[in-house]
C-alpha cells in the first residue's frame, strides 16, 4: 500500500499553490488566493504561513537545507501532512529515518519517452523521480485532483540563492538551467496528459511556459 492511497482525488476540484523557495516568493501574498492549499518543499519551514502539504527529499548540506537546521526540519508540522522521499539510489545527501511527523515515501526513475520525462499520475505506485522534489509536488498535486495548480515562488534560477540562503556556487547555478529545462518538458507532458488542469505561474522569473496570473488578477 502507497502513502499516497488515501490522497487520491480528495481535493477535486480546487486550487493548490506549489510553493518554491527562490527569492521571488517573498513577494507572494497568501491571502491572494484565499481557500488555496499550499504545497510546499525545503525551505518552506521558514515561510510567516504553514503549508498544508510539505515535501522534502534531500538532506542538503551544513549551510543549507536539513542538515544545516535539523531540529526546524524535524519539527516542522504542516496542516496536513509531510512526506519524506527515501533515497533510493546511492547515499549522498539521503534523509534521515524517524524524522517527525512524516510518511516515507520511495520515487521510481522516469520512463522516457525521447526526452520527455513521464511523471507517474498513479500514486499508488509512488512519483517519478523527474529531478526536482516540486514535480513530486506536483505529481501529488494532479493525484489528489486539483483542478487548477499555481506555481509561486519556482524561479528556476540560483542567481540570488533562495529565499532563505543566498551564498550559491557555479554548480548551484547551472542547476537552475536543469530545472529550467526540466519544467519545459513537464509543462508539454501537464499539456498532452492532463489538458483539463489548469497551471499557472504567479509572477513568474524564467517560469515563461505556462500562462501568467498577475497581482491583481483572479486565477
């Protein structure tokens, strides 16, 4: 049985908002979007507002991510519920057992399709690993049934760090350009296999592929 079971279609129907950590989500205002369900990743535990769902799959280092807080990590509860990745290939950067409040979960490799990485829509047989913990969101996003799915915060770019952690290197920067590629490809995937959701990118930094909600507008 999948931790994901119980999640499936239970959000039919509503919006949710996939929460990054880049710098521009210092300029979100969560009252935009009143009655949203926010799913959110990492650094999230930092945010002035709780997530309802919270996803974390790397360890990261002393400076930054789990091990540089683990105690905030550990503790963070979100509304709803946190889910864990375990690592299932090698050992670097794996979470810890017995982390509070949380599911465990394992991911599976993508199957391609040419480039295209195929997001897993059954979670009863856990996400693919498409590269980023935010398409594990957003597979999650799709199972639970949400209808409409804004992205906050996903700048696709380590220029200025995150939010939260602004030190970055050469090798943290040309991830920015992976992840960047990789949302490209999932966007022509949300496309092809779930027409009838709608995505939508709230002040978007690189995030150019889906369609834009600006402040002020309804989504």
């Amino acid at each position: 049985m999948s931790v994901f079971d119980a999640y499936k279609g239970i959000h039919s129907g509503e919006t949710a908002i996939l929460v990054g950590t880049g710098p521009s989500i210092k300029e979100f205002d969560v009252s935009t979007f009143a009655g949203a369900m926010l799913i959110g990743s990492n650094e999230a535990v930092y945010l002035p507002y709780k997530m309802d769902y919270y996803f974390i799959g790397d360890a990261g280092t002393t400076s930054r991510g789990y091990l540089s807080d683990p105690e905030s990590y550990s503790n963070y509860e979100p509304v709803r519920r946190k889910f864990v990745r375990i690592k299932t290939s090698g050992s670097y950067a794996a979470m810890p057992s017995g982390i509070r409040h949380a599911l465990y979960y394992k991911t599976n490799m993508p199957t391609y399709g040419g480039a295209e990485p195929v997001l897993n829509l059954d979670l009863s047989k856990g996400p693919n690993d498409a590269g980023s913990i935010s398409f594990e969101m957003l597979q999650f996003a799709l199972w639970c049934g949400f209808s409409r799915i804004i992205l906050v915060g996903q700048d696709c770019s380590y220029a200025q760090g995150s939010f939260k952690t602004a030190e970055v290197g050469d090798a943290t920067s040309r991830w920015g350009e992976v992840i960047f590629a990789s949302w490209g490809r999932v966007a022509k995937f949300v496309r092809e296999f779930c027409p009838e959701v709608e995505v939508i990118s709230y002040r978007p930094v690189r995030l150019d592929m889906f369609p834009e909600v600006k402040p002020g507008e309804s989504a």
